[in-house]
C-alpha cells in the first residue's frame, strides 16, 4: 500500500491493536471538516487503496479531500467495497462465472482453487419464494415446498460453491430477506482483517446485487446496488469506477406525530426527494431529528434510495446505530470497535455538532408527516390517506374507458356537459357501477373497480421495522376483537424479512390475531413487492377478466410500477402494514378510510380505523416488553446451515463444477472458450453491420432478459426443443445461469423498438447478410446467429443516456454474446458504460451535437471503425458506407476511462484480466 500524506496510525481497542489509515491526520494537510459523512468514507477508500496509480493515485485523494459541494461530478475514482451481498436472482450468475473461470485457469497451466472472492462475499436466497398458498397455517411449508421443487437445480449449483468457494457463504432460502439479514447479522460497521501481518480496521461498504442494497445505510454502512459484472469484479478484487458524488443534505427535525409511520415518512421523504432531483447523487441525513428516530426507521429511509433516485441515503454513526447493534446480537468487541474507531476518525455523530457543508439541503419536520399511500403505479406518487379515494377514481378513469358502451358514453358526455366544473370523483360516481358476481369462500359477492384482490404485508422496506409489525398486529387483535374480517376476494399474505420478526410478533402474543384476519406467514423472501405474488383464486381471475375489471392491491412494498405486482391488478398501492390490514378489511380502495367505517361489529355498530389504531405509545411499550438480543441470537446462531430440505439437497463436490449438459438452468457460459495467456490488442473494427438502431433512454430492461419467457420467442423455441413445457418456463430471472436462454431474450423487449423498422415494436431487425438487399425481418437473435455464421460483427447505434435504469450484467452480456463489437451513442449511463467494457464491448460516444440523425444513418450501412491505437487514442473515425456506395465520415469519442479500463479491454473483459493474472502467479 501507499502511502503519500502518512495518515497510517494506531488504535488500541479490546487490548488489540489496529492500524488504520486517519482522517484526521489526513486533515493536517486538507481542511476535511466540512466534508459529509459519507465523502469521508470515500476518502478513506482511497488512502487505504492507493497503489501509485494502477487504479488509486494521491491526485484522486486531493479531489475528494478538496470536494466542492457545487461541482458537477466529472472527475472519476475507484471505490473498493469491503465485501459484496448477493441476492440468488443476481447472484447465481455470479456463481456460475466463477465456476467457469475455474475451469478457465486450470487449463491456462493454473489450479481451480485460485478462483475465489477476494472479499467477504454472501448469497441470500430470497427471491423464489412465491405466494402459491396463503390464508392457511400451512401456507409456509407449502410454498417452501413448491420453492424448492422449481428451483432445485439452482440449488444443487449454490449448495456447490458454498463448499467449494472461499470467502463465500450462502444464507438458505426459509430464512430472511437479503437486506434484512444485511442488517440483522452480516453487516460488521467496521471491518478488521489481517493485511501483511497488521491487523486493519476500517469502514465496511458494500457492494449488493439488489437495488435496496442501500438500505444497510440505515447503519451508516456505504453501499448500494450494482449489476453483477461490477459486483463480480469487486469479489475478484478489482474496484469499481465511479464519479465523485454530489451529496444532497437532508435535515430531519422534530419527531413523528400520533398515527403516523415510519412507511409515512419513507413515502414524504421519497416524494421530496424526486422532485428535488437527486439521481446519480449521494443523500445524507442529518439534524437533531435523528434522536427520534430509530435505526429501523431509518434503515426503511436508507431501503428507498433506488425510489427516491440517489445512490445511497445514509445515516452517520452514532449512539443509536451501537443500540442497535447491541439489540440485534452483535459481540461487545464489536460494538467497542466500531465505537472507538468512529470515534477516532470523526465519523462519529452527536446532537447539535456543526452541519456539514452539502450540495443541497433539504428539510422536513417530522411532526407535520401524516398517513399515506403511494400509487396506482409509481412509489413517488405520494397519496394522503384522506386522498386515497379520490386518487383511485382519478386514476381509474383512462383504465375503464374502452369498456364504455356507445349509450354510456353519450350519457357520460351529457353529465360532463352538464356539470363540467364537477370533481372527477363526481363524474365517475355518476356513471354506471361495473361488477362480477363470484362465488368465493361459500359467499356470493360482487367485486369491482377498486376491490383490493391482494393485501400483502411485504418486502424489506417495512418487514424490517417493529413498529410498523407489531403495529398491523396490534391493530389486527383490536380488529378481530371487534369481529371484523378481511373482505372474501382478498389474497392476503405476511412474508416477515426474518424469523426474527415471527418470534416477537408470537412473543407480543398478535401472531394468532393476524392470522384471524388471514394474514398467515407465507414465506420468508422478497414475494409480492417483486411480482411473485402467486395466482388469484380462480373465481377472482374470472370476475376480473368477466368485465375487465380495474382491480387494486395494497402492499407494505417499495415497488408499484405497471405490471409489476400481478398481471390481472391495474391498481397497486403502497402503504404501512397497518393500512395494510385495513384494507383487507375494507376490501375497495373506494374509500375514504378517515371518514368511512371499516366494517360492523357483531352488534352491528360500524367500526372505524380510527377505533382499532393503536397508539404510538402502545406499540413503544409492546417494541421494548418483546424485541431482545435473545431473538437474533437464537436465529442467526446457525444462519447458514439451513433446514432439512436445504441440507438434503444433492450437489456435486470438487474444487471444478461437474456441469450438467441438460440442464437449462446452469452452463459453462462461452467467454473463456479457446483464451489462451496472450493479451490482445485494441483492433479496428471493419466491415460490421448495424444490428439495432435506437432512439433516447434506452434503459437495461429494454436490452436485458427479463419477466416471463414468451411461449413462441427465440428463447421459448429453445427450451420446448430440449423439452421444457411452456408451463415450465420459470421466467428469466430464475434462469441467468443460462447464457443460452439469456442471449436469446437480449434486445426482446415487447417495447422496444428499432428504428430500422417502421412501427415495430419488439425484439426485431433486418438482416442484410453478406450482398446487402432490401432485409429481412426477423427476431434480434436469429440475425445475429446468422451474421456470426457469416464472419460480420456488429454494432448498435443510440441516442442520449443509453442504458439508463438498474445496473443489469446481463444487458453486457448478452451484447457481448450476440456478437456486437461497438455501441455508438449520443451518451451513456454511467454504470452501463462501465459494464459494457467489462464485458468487452467498446462504448463509442458521438461528438457534442452529432447523431445519428445528424449523419443520416438508417442502419443500412456498413461500419469502419479506425484509429483506436489499441486503446490509446481518446477518439477514433467511424465511416459508414450505405448500399448506394456513397460514404459519412465521422469522429467519436472513445470511452475507456482509464488506463485499467484499457487493460481490461486488451484481455477481453474484465474476467479475462483476472484469469490471467491469477494463472501468472501460478505460473
């Protein structure tokens, strides 16, 4: 290590001693005072990572030590995580490259045991669990049944790597939500490992392969969420480029009124930010608000950066979070650790110390916070509680149009004639009420617009917080107690982000009340909050397809988009698992919960929300008689032994993976077929044909594989030919350790469009082969198969922020694998950038003003790419020739960063530069 400002020092904690690098000393040399919280943590990454210049020299130190706040970011650093989190969806990709490289480097003269994570690097099973079953006590073991029955083979494959990979550890499935565990039990604060010989401290960071990564911020730990080539290449040791952040201050003062919750605030807090406009940035929070508010409360704050747009939104270090600590079963070693190193390099936080100096500050008074929602379809769309009805009759309205009958629709235009000036809820209630008759629960009911057909206490944002559980538990004993039940059509569920959770709400004695209400455990992941809410009882399917009916569901998640929650539910909402449970009892979103009764008591008297709400002193007094470290001692003890059924399942053993050749699930992917030690070169691309045109904010979920696998695709086709049934497809997500499967679906969006074609909409494009011609249309894949077969490469031509959205590897995967040399665009989403170059696809850049519109390109032309210098030159020359043989010269710039991005790109990826600095040391 480096050392240019001589900042190493010692700390003496638990009668050992650390060396660590200091802040402080640092501050000798640099006015850091001001710096936020979250900035030191950058700058000590990189005192601690400076190594002369490969990836961290002093020049990057000085950036950050001399941070303007006002400063557009534009200068570019390496950060290191201190360990990677992984969820299975994006983590057996992870896993399957692994394995893969170990075969790699055994036959570059290498040993298979050389390929492991550099860094502490855990996989928790969490996103296969879905809600087959629910509203029955045996709802948990049914669904954990069918769980592993689908996704056996994947298991088998992670059941391999937990005893073959060092430095890697699998959390079962049947056991928490990754980032509630994160929280519980992985995350350390402050990290200690031996380096040549001394004993280090420092901050842990993380890397995670979900989006609300970040809510381990909560706990003053930096992190967020990355795709799976950056997280690979940080598990291999290699760090990750990024810009130096503005960091947006957010003051939090006073403390939450009577009624309100923690999802309450989330939801203010995310609305505020979004209009504010904080993408790309850091949030900090801070103010003297932070005494009142406890670490779950701000874990779920931390949880909803992704929907509040920032990288991160994390808290400091400070009394509450070693509460915690100690809450949740932490070691007092630990504890004092973290204490005295915070401590020690100012990281610490107290009330009323001098603010920090940020790029924007915001404020929120806490005491003014009141219940809300979020929907019908963005987690932004903030929603009063009182609002709520007139947002669903707002919102309904385009949603039912088509279903208007000619007679209707004249009365409608009458009445709006009539009384023009007339609220929308006006308008709506004057027309006609369109409902199903259905026969559910030995009942005979009528469901409508605005019937709540899913009720799910769910996701990691609110399973995580005690007082938003044991709140819906306490209202529900005060619900049951009056005999109020959920509405029949309602598929209610609970899915508690760790068993931790069950055992106090058991302990409070309320488990038996949710379950009145139908609310039985169904499983222990992410189920509802990411689509795996299961089927809709048969009798609500019919009514709902019957009249086309605009259905609702209301979810304590931190997703709503369109689509996402369920296919037959236009309407979802977010809301705290309380509100959650009292929808299910009012079963419409058709209401005004405020005004409106809930239901009737036995005796027929109505009942209100405002009758069973329990008191924010009431759920502090059950959160303190029943939440103890016993509870997370208990249940993290073995936390990755696992059950019978995780422990019975067959895996193979060795150092190298025994690959099945049936399975669609696992393959050897192609990167590393015929690599040899050489190092190539940065060559000119010649002759090479346009395989997509597109336009502006191309985002990853238009180029990579994703939700359900369509029956006649390219995709499709290949599984019923090696005999899997349509009903049998799974969907992407559970099949990312399949590059066969995932190329196919690479560019087969339903909603993209190629500019190649006119009015198409889908995963299509010409294919001109090797004479040209007029094209022939076909699937995206075929024509690439096809002019892989002919020797051509190929290029994508785009617009402005290509590859905008969640930092999906397999959208540069699957690049790489269709066999596309080049992107050229108008500019490039950060993230996406830096994977395409991990994956060696080389990211060209228009100049300043040019496009493809600008030169006249329709994708019929062939292109020349010169000048690249291998990798030398910043710009290189395009020049495209059209049929007619008339040619457009252009400049573009070339966009690798750095000179460890150049290397990367000469090896061919950033797994083929490892590979061979591995089998050198073998060597």
């Amino acid at each position: 290590m480096t050392d240019s400002f001589s900042t190493r020092r010692q700390l003496d904690v638990n009668g050992r001693q650390y060396t660590y690098f200091s802040l402080p000393a640092l501050g000798e040399r640099f006015d850091i005072s001001k710096l936020p919280y979250s900035m030191k943590i950058l700058l000590e990454n990189l005192l601690r990572h400076e190594d002369g210049g490969m990836s961290v020299d002093r020049s990057h130190i000085e950036a950050v030590a001399k941070w303007d706040s006002k400063a557009q970011p534009s200068t570019e650093i390496a950060f290191m995580p201190a360990r990677v989190v992984l969820q299975d969806f994006t983590g057996v990709p992870c896993v399957v490259d692994l394995a893969a490289m170990r075969d790699a480097v055994t036959r570059l003269g290498g040993k298979p045991g050389q390929i492991n994570p550099q860094i502490p690097s855990e996989l928790v099973i969490d996103h296969s669990v879905q809600v087959d079953v629910f509203g029955r006590p045996d709802a948990l073991d049914l669904n954990g049944k069918i769980e592993f029955e689908r996704n056996a083979e994947r298991y088998s494959f992670l059941r391999w790597g937990q005893s073959a990979l060092q430095n890697f550890k699998v959390v079962p499935p049947n056991t928490g939500i990754v980032h509630q565990v994160n929280l519980e039990n992985l995350a350390r604060v402050v990290m200690e490992q031996e380096v040549d010989g001394q004993l280090m401290a420092y901050p842990d960071t993380v890397f995670g392969t979900d989006s609300h990564t970040t809510m381990i911020n909560g706990i003053g730990v930096l992190g967020w969420g990355v795709g799976g080539i950056e997280a690979e290449a940080a598990m291999l040791g290699e760090p990750s480029s990024m810009l130096i952040p503005q960091v947006v201050g957010f003051k939090l003062t006073g403390k939450l009124p009577e009624g309100a919750t923690a999802t309450d605030l989330v939801l203010t807090v995310t609305q505020m930010l979004r209009e504010h406009g904080v993408v790309g940035k850091f949030v900090e929070f801070f103010g003297d608000g932070l005494q009142h508010l406890p670490l779950a409360d701000r874990a779920t704050i931390g949880n909803m950066s992704p929907e509040y747009g920032a990288t991160c939104g994390i808290f400091p270090i400070d009394s509450e979070a070693l509460r915690y600590l100690r809450l949740s079963g932490r070691s007092e070693e630990q504890i004092a650790l973290v204490e005295a190193y915070a401590k020690a390099q100012g990281l610490w936080h107290e009330p009323g110390q001098p603010e920090a100096e940020y790029s924007a500050t915001l404020h929120l008074d806490m005491a003014t916070v009141k219940p809300s929602l979020a929907g019908p379809k963005r987690p932004q769309d903030r929603v009063l509680l009182e609002d709520v009805q007139e947002n669903f009759r707002t919102n309904v309205e385009p949603l039912v149009a088509h279903r208007r009958t000619p007679e209707a629709e004249r009365a409608l235009q009458r009445f709006e004639k009539e009384g023009g000036g007339q609220p929308q809820a006006d308008r709506l209630a004057a027309k006609p009420a369109v409902c199903s008759r259905i026969h559910i629960n030995d009942q005979d009911v009528e469901i409508r617009d605005g019937s709540v057909v899913i009720a799910a206490i769910t996701s990691c944002t609110n399973t995580s917080n005690p007082a938003v559980m044991l709140g819906a538990g306490l209202l529900a004993r005060n619900a049951a107690a009056r005999g109020l039940k959920p509405a029949p059509w309602v598929k209610t569920s609970l899915g508690p982000g760790s068993r931790v959770v069950t055992d106090y709400l058991q302990k409070a004695g309320v488990m038996d009340d949710l379950e009145k209400l139908g609310f039985f455990v169904v499983g222990y992941g992410c189920t509802t909050c990411i689509g795996n809410s299961g089927p809709l009882p048969e009798a609500v399917s019919k009514g709902i397809a019957e009249n086309d009916l605009a259905v609702a569901s209301v979810l304590s998640g931190n997703r709503n988009f369109e689509g996402r929650i369920h296919a037959e539910v236009k309407m979802n909402y977010l809301a705290s698992p309380p509100l959650v449970v009292a929808y299910a009892i009012a079963g419409t979103v058709d209401i005004d919960l405020t005004r409106e009764p809930l239901g009737k008591d036995r005796d027929g008297n109505d009942v209100y929300l405002r009758d069973i709400w329990p008191t924010n002193k009431e759920i502090g007094d059950t959160i303190a008689a029943t939440v103890g470290p016993e509870l997370f001692a208990q249940n993290y003890a073995d936390v990755f032994k696992g059950d019978t059924r995780w422990n019975s399942i067959d895996s193979p053993s060795g150092e190298s993976f025994a690959w099945d050749e049936a399975s669609t699930y696992i393959k050897n992917p192609p990167y590393f077929d015929g690599m040899t030690m050489e190092v190539g070169t940065i060559d000119d691309v010649v002759g090479a044909r346009v395989l997509a045109l597109l336009g502006d904010s191309i985002t990853t979920d238009h180029i990579s594989p994703a939700g359900a696998i369509k029956k006649d695709s390219p995709a499709g086709r290949y599984l019923q030919e090696r005999g899997v049934q349509p009903a049998d497809f799974n969907s992407y997500g559970s099949r990312r350790g399949n590059d066969d499967v995932m190329v196919r679906g690479t560019f087969a969006n339903i909603r993209i469009r190629n500019r190649m074609l006119d009015g198409v909409e889908g995963g299509y494009t010409k294919y001109f082969g090797r004479d040209g011609g007029e094209g022939e249309q076909m699937a995206i894949y075929d024509a690439a198969m096809k002019y892989k077969a002919d020797g051509i490469p190929l290029v994508v031509v785009a617009g402005q922020e290509y590859g905008t959205g969640s930092s999906r590897d397999w959208a540069a995967k699957g690049t790489n694998l269709l066999g596309v040399k080049a992107v050229i665009a108008e500019s490039f989403e950060r993230i996406h950038r830096s994977n395409l170059v991990g994956m060696g696809v080389l990211p060209l850049q228009f100049m300043d003003g040019e496009s493809a519109d600008s030169h006249g390109l329709d994708g019929t032309e062939t292109f020349d790419i010169t000048g690249l210098d291998d990798g030398s030159s910043k710009t290189a020359r395009v020049v495209a020739r059209r049929p007619d043989g008339s040619e457009k010269s252009f400049q573009v710039h070339v966009m690798l960063l750095t000179p460890k991005e150049v290397e990367y790109f000469r090896n061919g990826g950033i797994l083929h530069y490892v590979l061979r600095k591995l089998a050198r040391k073998a060597a």
